[in-house]
C-alpha cells in the first residue's frame, strides 16, 4: 500500500467519524503545511483564532486555556492555570489528543520530533503529563502504523512510555488480552488510547466498531474518530470505504490536507530513529 493512501486514511478517519474536534486538527495540519515544519507560536495564533470564530464548542479546559492566550499568557503557563481552574476529574481528559495526528503523519520517521511536537500540540491547553504521554503513544502508534502495521506495536510504544509511566505500561500490556466490555470509555486520555489501540487492532469495520463501542458506557466522542484514523493508517483511505465508514461533508477538504502533509512529510530528511 502506497504512503500517501495511509494519510489518507488517517485524516479521513477523523472526518468520516464525524469528530467534533476537526477544527483544531484542521488548524494543526494548516500550521504544518504553511509553516512547513512546526511552529509553537503560529499554531497558538491558528487556535486562537479558530476559537475566537466560535464555530465548534471546545470542552472547559481547552477553552480556558485559549481564553488565557487571549490575554497574552505564555501557552505553558495558560494550560497549568487552565489545569488548576478544572475540577480534577477532568484535568486528565482526551480532548486535546485528536489535533495532534499530524505530529505523528509529518515526523512517522523521526521519533525525536515526534516526540517533542506531539507533547507541545497537546500541551497548548492540556498540561497534565498523563495527557501529553498518551499524545505521544498514540503518534508513536501512528507511525508505527504507517511503516509496519500492527506487528510489534504494543512492544513499539512500551519502548518509550513503559519507564516513564509504569501505569500506562501495564494498561498497554494489557491490550492484546482485554475483551471489548474490558474498554474504558472514560473520556481519560490514557484511556482513551488504550482504548483506540485496541480497536486499531480488532476492527475493520465502522459497523464492528460502532458495535464495540456501543458495549461500554461513557464517553465516546474522542474514541471513535481515533479509533478510526488508527484503522485508516492501518487500511488506507480505501480500506475505510471498504468497511463502511459513512461520508462526512469534511471529506474532501481532509483529504487534501493529508495530501498537503504526506508532501510535506517526504521533504523532511529520515534520521535514525533514537529516542532521548
């Protein structure tokens, strides 16, 4: 399967799920192809922007915390207000994780990179570890996704989070065992992308995977468009249309952009593939 059918199928999961967060993952992905390579300080400019717009919802924290920027904060000292301003069941949620796929299609070869932007996309308005580590599993996952497939994944991201989040380690460990009823839909980012890993590995279909879901009670919103960007790394584009995944009117404006990043991405040199 080409590269560029991969990408394509990574952005059309978030657009043919329907996620509400398209617009910040459209604003990540603009950033990157106008910048090309990223830019902590055009992307805040892109998201407030958006923001002021007031044309999709954000949750409390992620409005905070731009509200913050608004204001002239730094964005590390906006998202820790932001944090601290939440009620502490929510201060762990998913909800910066979809914005940050295109860390994971621009830098699938450079694991630094990678790294290093996929916490700083999340951590604009989430600042709690347990959310820039679960951004940083799933685009190691993502990546690992469009050069491998789904052998060795697990061990892959356990590499890097497993000595620094023993907890999450085990909840990775655990995904090749669970059952589907096991899927916490939490609305937790470390839930969230165990869960959606799961899925990358036992769905290929929309309907088996709406079916999945449909089991467990909670939140969702965030689980299904990652759950089927992940397959769409895994299928292709094609591969989504194949398994039923319903049009979305973003379509087309999603794929262009996965179009924009995989040029962008063939621009950017490999290097080893070491982690700091």
């Amino acid at each position: 399967m080409e590269l560029q059918e991969q990408f394509r199928g990574v952005m059309a999961g978030a657009a043919l799920a329907g996620a509400r967060g398209l617009g910040q993952l459209s604003c990540v992905a603009r950033s990157y192809r106008d910048y090309r390579g990223f830019s902590a300080e055009d992307l805040t400019e892109r998201l407030l922007s958006w923001f002021r717009a007031g044309t999709e919802t954000t949750d409390p924290m992620t409005g905070e915390a731009l509200l913050l920027l608004g204001r002239g904060y730094t964005f590390e000292r906006a998202a820790a207000d932001a944090r601290l301003r939440q009620p502490e069941a929510i201060r762990c949620n998913d909800r910066a994780l979809l914005r940050t796929l295109p860390a994971g299609l621009v830098r699938y070869h450079d694991d630094i990179h990678l790294i290093g932007e996929a916490r700083l996309i999340c951590g604009l308005t989430h600042a709690d570890e347990e959310c820039k580590m679960a951004s940083v599993a799933l685009n190691l996952a993502l990546a690992h996704l469009l050069m491998v497939g789904t052998d060795g994944l697990i061990e892959e991201i356990l590499e890097f989070v497993g000595p620094r989040m023993p907890e999450f380690g085990e909840r990775l460990k655990a995904i090749e065992t669970m059952q589907p009823a096991q899927l916490r839909l939490s609305g937790r980012s470390l839930d969230t992308v165990q869960a959606a890993l799961w899925l990358a590995y036992y769905c290929d279909s929309y309907r088996e995977l709406e079916r999945i879901i449909s089991i467990g009670e909670g939140d969702a919103e965030v689980l299904l468009p990652l759950a089927s960007s992940l397959i769409g790394a895994h299928l292709g584009y094609h591969g989504l249309g194949q398994g039923g995944w319903p049009a979305s009117a973003s379509l087309e404006y999603m794929l262009q952009l996965a179009d924009q990043l995989y040029e962008l991405s063939q621009s950017e040199p490999e290097i080893e593939r070491e982690r700091s």
